[in-house]
C-alpha cells in the first residue's frame, strides 16, 4: 500500500503503478505520521473497507515509510472478494 498521511478525508484511492512499476493500492489518512497515528488510521480503514474486524489489520512493514505491507487475516476466498469490490 501506498499511503499518504495528512489528507482532506480517509479513503481508499484504488491501485496506481509506480515509477519502478510496481503495483500498489493507495490510500489517504487524516492522521498526521506522528507516533504510528497514520498507520492506526491505516489499519482501521483497511478493516472498514474490508469488512473485518480492526483486529484482523496490522501494518508488518514500512512503519516509518509511505510504502507499507498490511497483514490481513480472515477467510482467503471473503478476502479475496472484499479486496476486488474496493479495487
């Protein structure tokens, strides 16, 4: 995920390809990147959109960065179906 903090309102953006060509789903967070506040924002706007419990998101990679790796867990094929829909 690709995220950017500071933003007007909290939404997901759908996926862009960055320069390098990797694939990436943006997001905006109204949360400042101060003490993991944007990452939490992340976290809980990933659940909603997913349906899933706040729980079940957690940022595994790129704390510091805008470039992050989000751990979901829950059913594969409930996943799958909920990530297609916001994509």
């Amino acid at each position: 995920m690709r995220l950017t903090p500071r933003a007007a309102l909290n939404r997901i953006d759908g996926i862009a390809i960055l320069a390098g060509g990797q694939t990436v789903l943006k997001a905006r967070v109204r949360a400042v990147p101060e003490k993991g506040r944007a990452n939490a924002a992340l976290e809980e706007l990933v659940a909603k959109a997913l349906g899933v419990p706040k729980s079940a998101v957690s940022v595994i990679a790129g704390r510091t960065a805008r470039l992050k790796s989000v751990r979901v867990s829950g059913s594969p094929n409930f996943l799958a179906a909920a990530i297609e829909k916001i994509c």
